[in-house]
C-alpha cells in the first residue's frame, strides 16, 4: 500500500470522522486529482527549450503533459492563435499519490525560506493552489536542462468546505503557516530591497 494511501487511513480518516459527523464514509472528503500547469511564455519562440521544459514535466510528475494552446492571436504579447502557451497535466490514482508524496516529504521542505502554505491557499470550494517559482526543488530537475520554471499545483478534493479541506491537506501532511509568518515574510522581502 503507498505511504499516502496509509496515512490517509491511519490519520486522515479519524480526524476528519471526529471533527465532523458524518453519516456516510463517502462523505469524507478526499484528494480527487492534482493538475499541473507550466506556463512556456519565455521560452515559446525556441523549440528546443520547449522540449526541455516538457521534459522536466514529464520527469516531476512521471506522466507526459498535454500543450495548452492560445485560443486568440494577441499581438502585443506576440501570440499567435493556436500557438502553444502552456503545459498542463492532470494526475490521477497512483501517479497522483507518488507526487504528491514527493511534494510533502521531498519538495517543499527544500523551498527556500519555507515557513509554511499560506492559509488563503485553500479555496472555498476545498482547493490547495501552490505556485512554485522553481522547479528545482523536485529531485529529477536537478539532473535535467531547462530547470528554474514556475509550476502551478492544484490539489483537488471532494470536501465541501474551506475547513474540512485544510483539515483533510494539514492531516496529509501539508505545513500551513499562520498570518504572522506571511506578513514578516513580506515584511522582510520588502526591507531586503532597501538601500
């Protein structure tokens, strides 16, 4: 049994069963899916570093990524309709388990200066939205050419609620930090680019 899949039933399971009463375990929220999306906008025009950054997708989440195309020309950012502007790849069933366990144990306590997920991360809808500057925090890009992108992780669950998903991600094993932790962070960002 994977790791996650354990700690969903060992720890998840009565968490959420004692926080909330619930009269069907169907109705015990759980991940559905997890999309990755890859903007290419800097790199578009060359082909090559196209195929690298599809690789280094590919490579993070073990599945090949699918082009997202531009469905209007916009000339001032030099898109041409049905020009390729993104890669998004959507995870499912074991797949999403491996990368999602590598991303709780393995990528984000590499995050430089991690204190935590912001706590407006999880939507209303039961959402986690986690941006990711760069990519290199994942093992395999290290090994790759290209690295350094941004990368878009939503978590997608079935809970009906902004506190039963935070609950359902913190017994996951997601770090959240508090209010205070982001405002010194910003805080802090800001005094460091005074002269």
């Amino acid at each position: 049994m994977h790791p996650l899949t354990t700690r969903y039933k060992e720890i998840c399971l009565p968490k959420l069963t004692e926080s909330h009463q619930y009269s069907s375990t169907y109705l015990i929220p759980r991940v559905s899916k997890v999309s990755v999306n890859c903007g290419i906008g800097d790199v578009m025009t060359n082909g090559k570093a196209v195929d690298e950054v599809v690789k280094l997708l590919a490579s993070i989440t073990g599945q090949k990524p699918a082009e997202a195309k531009a469905r209007n020309a916009i000339s001032g950012f030099k898109i041409r309709k049905d020009q390729v502007v993104g890669l998004k790849t959507t995870l499912r069933g074991g797949r999403m388990n491996d990368f999602l366990f590598k991303l709780i144990e393995i990528a984000l306590p590499r995050t430089r200066d991690f204190r935590g997920l912001k706590p407006s991360a999880v939507t209303e809808d039961g959402s986690l939205n986690i941006g990711i500057r760069d990519s290199t925090i994942f093992p395999e890009a290290a090994e790759l050419e290209g690295t350094g992108h941004g990368l878009q992780v939503t978590v997608v669950s079935n809970a009906r609620s902004k506190d039963e998903a935070r609950l359902l991600y913190e017994s996951l094993g997601f770090v959240f930090g508090s209010a205070e932790d982001t405002a010194t962070k910003k805080k802090g960002r800001k005094s460091s680019y005074k002269r």
